[in-house]
C-alpha cells in the first residue's frame, strides 16, 4: 500500500532546525542551503539562516545569521543535509539548542523592577489627595517638592509637624504638637510664598484667554 503524502508545510515545520537544501522554482530557479529557521503555515512562507553550521562552542559564531526569506509556493522540493540538533524538552522542544542561543532570563533581576515599579506607583498614588481641589493639590506638591508631606484624609501634614486643613491658607496651619512654634512659623512662610507663585500662576494662565478682564472691551487709541 502506497504511503500517504505528506503536505510540503508540514515536512517542513518537522524539519525546523535541521540543515536543508531547497530549491526554488520560477521565475528565479535557485538552490538555497542552510538551517531552516521557521516555517510559518500563516504565512506561508519558510525562514532559511544560510550561514554555515555554527559551533556551540563560538559564541559569537552561533550567533550570526543571514536571513532568506522563501514563499512556501515557490518550493519545487527540499532535502535533509543534517538532522536538527537532539532536544530534551517534554515536547521535543529545546530552548539550550535554539540558534540562535536563547538566553536564561534573570528572574531575580525581573522581580526587583517589579517591586521597584509598583512602590513607585504606590508611592505617585499616595501623593494624590482624594476628593480635594486642584489648589489643595497645588499646595500639597509644592511643599512635598522640598519637605516630606503626605495626606491625611483631606488634610495636608508637612514634615510630620504641622497640619493644613481646607481651604489650606495660612491661618489654617496649626501645629501637631502644641507649643511648636518654630515649625508653625516655618510651614507659614512657606505656604504664603507658595500661595503667591499659584497666584501668579494662575493669572498669568488666565492672560490671553477670551474674555478675561484683562482683554475683554480693550479699544485701541485713547
């Protein structure tokens, strides 16, 4: 009995690995050899690295590739030179064979940014106040950028010494620890410093905008 024929795509995704020698047909007939890199059925189209057998044992050498790209169609047949290295995977798969070389991920290294991103992330989150003003938000960032503040519900504490409650101007800082004057008047500069920048912030933003006072009615001449 006849043996069944086996579909070109199929051979040749068994054959990944192994060194093949192809020939093509029209309108370019050519004979390519090399290691067969991948042969895609999505595509239809096969992955072939035609430099010579790397050594294992030369980095630098197992590394190196020149790539042709082959349409399955154009294949007018193909022949093994050389079986494709032993694998050991439960699949018959093997990353420790893979050319190129597929390198060992550092595991330790992945969960240390994993852990540093998600304490950067805790710590952004933490620095925004819930449910207050954008001018609350102004006050809390301009004080966190010099001193270590953080939010108490919607009250701002500064240095673990003073707390802001709403509307956060001056007369609504008041000291943790009673009689802590020094760091009452400290926080109190500051915060009236910060309160005028936002305020030339503010109107310097609000320049230029239709219908602001400052623009709104102007005439030219006198």
């Amino acid at each position: 009995m006849a043996a069944a024929m086996v579909p070109l795509e199929v051979a040749l995704s068994d054959a990944i690995g192994a060194r093949v020698r192809i020939n093509t047909s029209s309108p370019a007939p050519s004979t390519i050899e090399g290691t067969l890199f991948t042969a895609c059925p999505i595509t239809n189209l096969v992955a072939i690295n035609t430099k010579p057998s790397p050594n294992p044992a030369d980095a630098k050498q197992a590394q190196a590739g020149d790539y042709r790209i082959i349409p399955i169609s154009r294949i007018q047949s193909f022949n093994l030179i050389s079986l494709p290295p032993s694998s050991n995977g439960p699949d018959g798969s093997s990353f420790t064979d893979a050319v190129p070389p597929v390198q060992a991920l550092d595991i330790r290294a992945l969960k240390t940014r994993e852990a540093n991103a998600v304490g950067k992330a805790q710590e952004s989150e933490a620095k925004r106040g819930k449910g207050v003003t954008q001018d609350a938000q102004d006050v809390f960032d301009a004080f966190n950028r010099t001193m270590p503040t953080r939010w108490d519900g919607s009250n701002i504490i500064v240095a673990d010494a003073v707390s802001i409650t709403a509307p956060y101007q001056v007369d609504d800082c008041r000291p943790l620890v009673a009689g802590d004057v020094a760091a009452l008047n400290h926080v109190r500069k500051v915060l009236e410093m910060e309160r005028k920048k936002i305020e030339l912030r503010n109107a310097s933003a609000s320049i230029g905008k239709p219908g602001t006072p400052n623009n709104a009615g102007q005439r030219k001449g006198g």
